[in-house]
C-alpha cells in the first residue's frame, strides 16, 4: 500500500496571513448565517399566518363544536356541543339544493371561464394590431371592485329599467325576472361570475402559451397540421400544468364567493341562488336569532371541500411527474 500523506491546509480570514493547520487537524468549519436572522426574516410572515389563517380557522372550528347564543358570544362560556351543528346542517333540508346550487355555481363558472379564457388567449396569442390594448380592456372585469361589478349586473338585469330586457324588447322577446325569478336567479348569478373571472384565466392561459417554443408549431406546419390538430396535440398537452392550476384556483375561489350572489339576489327569491357562502352567512349573521355553530360548520363544509380539491390536484401532479 501507498501511504498516503495528508497536505496542509491553508485557512485565512480576509486581510490576514496564511496559517498552515497542522496535519490531522479537522477542516475549517464554514460560517453559516446566524439563526436569528433567518427567523427575524420569518417571524412577519408567520405572525401573518397565524393571526389571519391560523386563528380564524381555530375559532371557527370552535364554534361549530358549541352552542353560541349572542350573549355566550360576547361573553363566553357557550356549552359544548361536539358535532351537533354538523348534524343539525345536514339534516336540515336547505342543505341539499343549497349543495347543489354551489356544484352548479362552481361547474358551470369555471367551465365558461376557462373555455371563454382559453379561446381569448389563442385569439391575442396572434399579436395583431391594437392586441395589447384590447387585452388591457378585458381586464377591466378584473380590476373592478366586486361591489362595483355585482351592482353593474344588478342594473343590466333589472326586471323593469334594465339594460338586457330592453334589449330583448326590442327583437320581440318577453322581459325576463332575471332576478326575481327562482328560474333564472341562479343562471343570474352564474353570468355575472362568468364575467368577473375570464380575466384572471386570460392573463394565466396567455402567459402559459408565451411559454411554448415557436419552433414547435413552425414543426408542426411543416408536417401539414391544422389549426385544430395543433391545438390538441401540442397546445393543449402543454398547458397543461398552467390550466391544472388555473382550475384549482378558480374552484377555491368560486366555492367562496359570496359578495356578487348577495349584492344581486341576496341568495333568493326562496333559496333559489344560495350557495354555501351565502347559507353560512345567513345562518351567522343575516337572522335576528343568529346560529353561529351552524353558520360555522357550514364554512368548515366549504373548507373541506377547498381542501380536497386541492389534494386532488397534488395527487393529480404527482401521477403526472411519475410518468
């Protein structure tokens, strides 16, 4: 055997002579950042979290598990009551087509939005004139404050002035009770939610596609592909992680919506256009005799219903990057 021989080691600090360690000795040690540091950059974020996230979840899952009435609210020592909120909610029969008008509310939203989002964004990927400046207009929905846009559509619908059953007057048709109707409040709604969030898809969708190389669908050409082939073959296929995204966000943020459904149509005419959202705030705050343990436990339904979409996303994710 060859024996080895062990060099020495030159550890100098900036501006100071070299000293040879002696043979054997252990490596320097590197400097790592001070620790307090590290946690005096983390302690904003995690005081966010814990007064905005961390608390309000706590205290609404303690409130579904007691039986509050105004006075124990504000002064405390409400009984406990485990899951009887829980079971009161579903038993109660509001809950069945309140559930359902949230699935439907929810589907029928992101699916126009994401459809309406996706055509928009192929449209401007073809950089015409004055695309920029059209883009910049459809994110005016958007940008609007939601008061401002549900009370845009409350005036648009409106059974008697509105601007879409004059419209409909003059080619003949009856007047619709847009939002009056238990037939058409939901659909009322569901319109105006369409409108707000086919901004948010475009701008995700159109960055998504800013993303793909030309040079695939120069190939493509060449081979003689449509329009339509190329779309299904390459675009859509490569979008994919932006549009699994796009829809996740788009579910957790439909699920809540409150505000648009409230300023329009208040959840009426008979529960015709209640959601969860709206049943959960009702429930809370909108009786002279408020129940804040079911209003609580419905909010926790919806929670529940946000956390699963988005385990199934990173199941989903998972799968994709095994293959």
């Amino acid at each position: 055997m060859v024996p080895t021989t062990e060099t020495p080691t030159d550890v100098r600090g900036p501006g100071e002579a070299a000293t040879v360690a002696p043979p054997g000795s252990p490596p320097p040690r590197v400097r790592r950042p001070r620790r307090w540091l590290a946690w005096g950059f983390l302690a904003p974020v995690t005081l966010y979290l814990a007064a905005f996230y961390a608390y309000p979840l706590y205290r609404n899952i303690e409130l579904s598990l007691r039986e509050y009435t105004v006075r124990s609210f504000v002064q405390g020592g409400a009984p406990f009551a485990g899951l009887d909120n829980y079971r009161t909610v579903l038993a109660d029969p509001a809950f069945v087509p309140t559930l359902t008008h949230t699935v439907v509310f929810t589907g029928a939203s992101l699916a126009f939005q994401f459809s309406i989002g996706m055509a928009l964004a192929l449209f401007f990927h073809q950089h015409f004139p004055l695309s920029r400046t059209l883009r910049a207009l459809f994110l005016v929905p958007w940008l609007l404050p939601l008061i401002v846009s549900a009370s845009t559509w409350s005036w648009l619908l409106n059974s008697d002035s509105g601007l879409v059953n004059s419209a409909l007057k003059v080619v003949g048709v009856d007047p619709v009770n847009w939002l009056t109707s238990p037939g058409w409040s939901l659909t009322s709604v569901i319109i105006a939610n369409i409108w707000i969030g086919i901004p948010f898809n475009l701008v995700v969708l159109y960055s998504g596609l800013q993303a793909i190389p030309a040079e695939v669908y120069e190939a493509s050409a060449l081979d003689g592909a449509t329009g339509w082939q190329r779309f299904w073959a390459i675009t859509f296929p490569l979008l994919r992680p932006v549009s699994a995204i796009t829809l996740l966000l788009g579910l957790i943020y439909t699920l809540k919506v409150f505000d648009i459904i409230w300023i329009m149509t208040k959840g009426g005419p008979t529960g015709s256009s209640a959601t969860l959202a709206t049943w959960s705030y009702r429930l809370g705050f909108g009786n002279l005799l408020p129940e804040f343990g079911p209003g609580a436990a419905v909010g926790n339904l919806l929670i529940v219903l946000a956390l699963i979409a988005g385990l199934v996303y990173i199941r989903i994710e998972r799968r994709q990057h095994l293959r």
